[in-house]
C-alpha cells in the first residue's frame, strides 16, 4: 500500500517501483537489496590505490596515447 505521498508506478513488464517525490527517491522492486561487508576478506586493496596515474596513462584514458 502507497503512503500518501509515494507514487506507485508499473512498466511494460508489470515490475513495480515506488516514487517519492518529495525525497527525489525512485525504488525498483525487482532491484536486488545491498548488503554492507559482503566482499570483506574476499578483496585487497593496494596501498597505493589512489595514488596519482602515470601521465602515459592518463593520455590514453583521453584519447592522446594514440598521438605518439
């Protein structure tokens, strides 16, 4: 059951989703719920993840590593 200010809306495949204006939320109900922690232990991650890219390739991620 929709709250007074929530919009219920249907596609062409009868999927439901739910609107909430006054949020600016949109919810499918078909779309699968995240869990927090589900990777911990699974993954590493570097040390230097963010740490700045070489410029040779930060020019192919725009497009100049071609020029060369």
């Amino acid at each position: 059951m929709a709250a007074e200010d929530e919009e219920i809306l249907r596609d062409r495949l009868k999927r439901t989703a739910a609107r909430v204006p006054e949020l600016g939320l949109s919810v499918a109900s078909g779309a699968p719920r995240r869990e927090l922690g589900r990777l911990k232990g699974r993954i590493e991650i570097a040390a230097d993840f963010d740490a700045p890219l070489p410029d040779e390739l930060l020019d192919d991620f725009e497009g100049r590593g071609a020029e060369k």
